[in-house]
C-alpha cells in the first residue's frame, strides 16, 4: 500500500516491534477449518521464499518481483486460466544506502539523529553536501502548532543564501512544491521536517512528482527543532546530509486473468503484487495477493455461470499506483464503462487487525451497495465483527483510487496498517489499543511471521463468498 501524493510512505530499514501474542488474541470465531489445499498463507509463505531468494524484496523492477509475477501465473494457467502479462514503464528509484545527516561532522557530533528518524523522499537526488542550515518560515513560536504553509511560496525564500540547506515544515502543499522553491532559491539540500500538529510528529516518507536536482529528507517534529536551533547557533551551524540513490526507468508488468467472457459487463478484483524495496512486504501486500489468487484458483473448480470476473495483480504500486493506471488508460472508455465495480485487497493479514470494508468514494453508491452490505452479513453471519468505512478517513492510497479517478464504483478489504488502533476498535476486534494494526508497515519485518493466518483466512473467504454471489446481490442490468 503506498501513500498517495504528496504522503507516499517509505520507510528506512528498521528494526521491527513485534506485537506479542498478537495473531493469538483474536478469536477464529465462526470460521471453518480450511484445508491445506485450499489455505492462502501458502501463497503467502511462496511469496516469502521468492523475497529471501532475491535480496529481501519483491519490487517492482526487481528478480524478485519477476518471480513474484511468474508463481502468480504459474498458478493461475495451471488452474486452467488464459493469463496474459501487461507491461510498461516507470520511473525508478532505489535507496544505495541510508541518509546520513550529521551536526559538525569534523568535531564530535553534536547532532546525529537515529536513522529511523529521518526518510529519503522518493525522486530526491543524491548529492553529499556540507553546509549551513537556514530555516524557512517555521512558525515554531506558536503554541500549539498550527498548519504549516512553510516553503510553499516563493516569498518564503527571500534572503535564502544559497549554498545553504533549507530546512521547511511539512503541510499546506505538495512536497515538490517545497523542493522546486528550494531548488530555484539555491538551496544545496532540503529537509522537510514533520509539521507538529495532531500526530503529525513522527518518521514519514513521501514522493516528489519529478526528479530532484538536491538531496530531499523528511525528519521527525523533534529533529527539526533540533536543526531549528542548530540554524541559529553560527558556531554550530554546519550540517552534512547525504543521499545516495539510484534513478532511472524500468520495465515491469502487470498480470491478468478472465473468469468468464469479458466482452460484456464485468468485475475486476484486484491487489498490488509488489513490494516496498524495504522489505518482502507479506503483508503489503502478499497477503491481499494470496486472498485473490485463492479466490481464483477455487472459482475455477466452481461452474462459469455468474458475472465474468478479472483478476488483477498489479505491479508498481508502491511506486505511485503505476500499473493499475496504466491498464485503465490502456482501455478504450467504452470498456472502463463495462466494468461494474472495482475490489481491491491491499493489506489484510494485519497483526493486530481490524476487518473494514471501504470506499474509495465518502459514501455508498448503488454499483457498491449491494457487495458492501453481502461483505456485512458475511462476517456478521459468521460472528466476526466488521466495520464499513471510507478511505478519506486514513491516509493512504492503494490501487482503488485508480478506478475511483475513472468514476467506476469501488470498494476494497482491509485489516489496518501503521496507524495505531483506537480503544474502540480494540473492544470491537480485540487485539492491543495505541499499537499500529501493522507494527512492520513497510519494513523489513514485514515477513511472513507478520502476518496474521486466521484473519487472512477470513478475508479470502468472504471475497470467495461475495464472487459467488455476486450476480444476485447486484444484478447485471
């Protein structure tokens, strides 16, 4: 699951918190033993191999992803699918290795932050640079913070030296809004510090919409007060940042299989294949990966009559939703006008998890209706409870935003990300209150061990029941 633009989420290779007992605290409540065959941590666990196999990760441009795309295919022709690979271009982008950031790096250091404290911003540049840093409007009197319009104006950079670094508060516009003011001020690097207001203090990550000529950081609240007070201190006020990072472009692809004849009205069910570079990503997302891939292997054993289905395994999504929009502009708009709605499973084998049926869209629409209440009595008939809600109340992206942009009706499953759960959610699926759903959101731990068997379980289920279903529950007219 990425983030969309502006707040695409990379996160540094760190150590993992490990929710203990986690997987163990929820209940299989109502839940029928599945057979091995028909299980899909095992698509899970093969993925894993593939990640360990090929250098700890499955992204997009990578062996690992390659591999990823030919055990999906692999499965489904076997199954008796025509499967057919979609492939295209994107920009690259690759880490070499972690940002260094360091207060007077030729005396003992003052300031040497941790490195889960601060992010390299996707298309950032790589450039080793030692220099002062200059604050650009941080407003960081005021108490509390408010919304930060710091770096989003040309004004704001009045009196830059150049040749310094710029140090700017995230918030109001889009990072590359920050980076291109910086950039044209002279600015020799650019640190986008946490704005500080409501949960808006910690590690994050991001995307520039082009490529940047100047090393871009994204840093806690607590480090660029740190820096803030570093820039007014002349005798202190030399800073090394450092990125060192790969660009380019490369080739990938998506993959794709029909249930059924396509040339009428029709689904797609969906999930991102690839991972971040951080990590394997199990549970963003081969957890949504295997609840597909099972759904199709099990309704190629089922009869062909039922609404014509096409399954999708996206690739490059981490990188900017890049292979679903390019298989909808690939299509003419008379066959986007033949797809009925859109299911997207991204992350939904959470740790500590909640189970949400979601909307792209902020309400119902009567091409979701129908399939997000058969998910209700789905879990609730089965004593699992579950909630329904839009996407605009988490910040994430994933490839359902896609077809929302094409004004086609979707809907997706999802068990929580890096978020920290409520109380509330807590009392309704259990599991522990103020820790992320997904302590390993895009890092390195986000292996097989992180994902939740029985949750996944459920979720594979219920998209198997509500595809079965489907041509009752909303009738093709």
């Amino acid at each position: 699951m990425s983030r969309l633009q502006p707040n695409i989420r990379r996160t540094a290779l760190a150590a993992c918190v490990v929710l203990t007992g986690a997987a163990s605290s929820h209940a299989d409540v109502g839940l029928p033993a599945a057979g091995a065959q028909t299980d899909p941590f095992r698509h899970v666990q093969a993925l894993q191999d593939i990640a360990t196999a090929n250098g700890g990760n499955r992204a997009a441009g990578t062996p690992g992803y390659d591999r990823s795309a030919e055990y999906v295919a692999d499965r489904l022709r076997a199954a008796g699918y025509t499967v057919r690979f979609e492939e295209f271009t994107f920009p690259f982008f690759d880490e070499r290795s972690p940002p260094v950031l360091v207060s007077r790096p030729e005396e003992p250091d003052v300031l040497t932050p941790p490195r889960e404290a601060l992010r390299t911003l996707m298309s950032s540049g790589s450039g080793d640079v030692t220099a002062p840093v200059q604050a650009v409007d941080l407003a960081l009197s005021e108490e509390p913070l408010q919304t930060s319009t710091s770096g989003c104006e040309r004004e704001d950079f009045a009196g830059f030296t150049p040749g310094h670094i710029a140090l700017v508060r995230r918030g109001t516009c889009p990072f590359q809004t920050k980076a291109e003011l910086a950039q044209a001020a002279g600015a020799a690097g650019l640190i986008i510090m946490n704005q500080g207001t409501g949960d808006q203090t910690g590690t994050f990550g991001g995307r520039l919409s082009t490529q940047a000529a100047i090393p871009v950081l994204g840093v806690t609240t607590e480090l660029g007060r740190r820096l803030a007070e570093v820039a007014q201190d002349p005798s202190r006020n030399r800073v090394r940042l450092k990125v060192d990072v790969e660009t380019g472009t490369r080739s990938t692809r998506n993959v794709l299989a029909d249930r059924g004849e396509t040339s009428g009205r029709f689904i797609v069910v969906g999930a991102h294949l690839d991972s971040v570079s951080e990590g394997p990503g199990m549970n963003d997302n081969a957890s949504g990966t295997a609840a597909v891939l099972e759904t199709a292997l099990r309704l190629a054993k089922e009869a062909a009559a039922g609404t014509p289905i096409r399954f999708a395994f996206w690739g490059a999504e981490e990188r900017g939703l890049i292979g679903s929009r390019h298989h909808l502009d690939a299509l003419s708009e008379e066959e986007r006008r033949r797809i009925r709605f859109y299911i997207n499973l991204d992350m939904v084998g959470s740790p500590n998890f909640g189970r949400f049926v979601q909307l792209s869209q902020t309400e119902r629409t009567a091409g979701t209706a129908g399939i997000i209440q058969a998910f209700t009595d789905h879990f609730e008939s089965r004593n699992l409870a579950v909630e329904e809600r839009s996407r605009n109340q988490r910040g994430f992206g994933s490839d359902d935003a896609a077809f929302a942009a094409k004004d086609i009706p979707t809907l997706g499953l999802f068990t929580g990300a890096g978020n920290a759960k409520s109380e509330e959610h807590a009392a309704r699926f259990g599991g522990q209150a103020g820790q992320p759903y997904d302590p390993c959101y895009h890092k390195a731990c986000d292996n097989a061990e992180n994902v939740d068997r029985a949750v996944l379980g459920q979720m594979t289920d219920a998209l198997t029941h509500v595809l079965l279903s489907a041509r009752t529950i909303v009738p093709d007219r």
